[in-house]
C-alpha cells in the first residue's frame, strides 16, 4: 500500500452573518469537494495549501481561523495499486473573485455552510462539513 498526503484550505467568508464555504468540481470523476494538492519541493503544508488555492480558484488566504486543521483520510486505487491518502485541510477567510483552473478544475461554487454537506460528493467530505459546522 502507498501512502499519500496533500494538503488544502477549506475556503470560507462571512455573508450576511452566516459561513459559506467555496466548493470545486474537480475534472478527475467530477467529484465535489475543497482545492488541495500537494506540497512543492521546500513548501511546508500552509503553503502548498495557499499556493494550491490560489492556483485553482484564484482566491487567497485573508487570515487562518484560530482553529485546528481538520484531516480527511481515504483510500482508492491508483494503477492497480491500493493507495492510503490523508488530506490536511486548514480553515482560512479568503477573498478575491473566482478564476478556475480549468485543467484541473470544472466548475466552483459558494455555498452556505449549512448546506455543504448536500453538495461534497464524498461521506469524508460531509464529515468534515459536519465538523466544521459544529465548531463555527
């Protein structure tokens, strides 16, 4: 089994005083969920998560919520092999307009945080949406 770890910012701002989050529609099996990746040679995990944020959606990081990260684990096979991924997720306000990455991502939307869970496509990923909303 291979082991595999990226990282990525949960996406949030305030909107009339509630939490919404930005979701992506990523192109590989047009899965809903959070902009992550890996980290670049010399990158510690807050920066390859910035930097993979404002790669596929154009937004940045205003200021990190003073929060523990939260962590997504899964596995699935990659070229016949069983692969165990962890993703770290850290929670930031974030501003700018959306501008995707189309080679690597479909579609993004804001959604209440609320409602998110309707939206991800993966249980990991309503899980971490239900965490999420109990903290805040």
């Amino acid at each position: 089994m291979f082991t595999d770890h990226s990282y990525g910012i949960i996406p949030l701002q305030r909107h009339e005083g509630s939490w919404m989050l930005f979701l992506v529609q990523h192109n590989t099996g047009n899965w809903w969920s959070f902009p992550k990746g890996h980290a670049d040679d010399g990158e510690d995990p807050k920066q390859a998560a910035e930097r993979e944020l404002y790669e596929e959606t154009g937004l940045s990081v205003v200021s990190y919520l003073d929060l523990p990260s939260l962590e997504e684990n899964y596995h699935f096979l990659k070229n016949g092999n069983n692969v165990a991924k962890t993703v770290t997720y850290f929670l930031a306000e974030v501003s700018g307009e959306p501008k995707l990455q189309p080679e690597e991502i479909v579609d993004g939307k804001w959604v209440l945080l609320s409602q998110a869970h309707e939206h991800v496509t993966f249980d990991e990923a309503r899980r971490l949406c239900q965490d999420l909303q109990n903290i805040l």
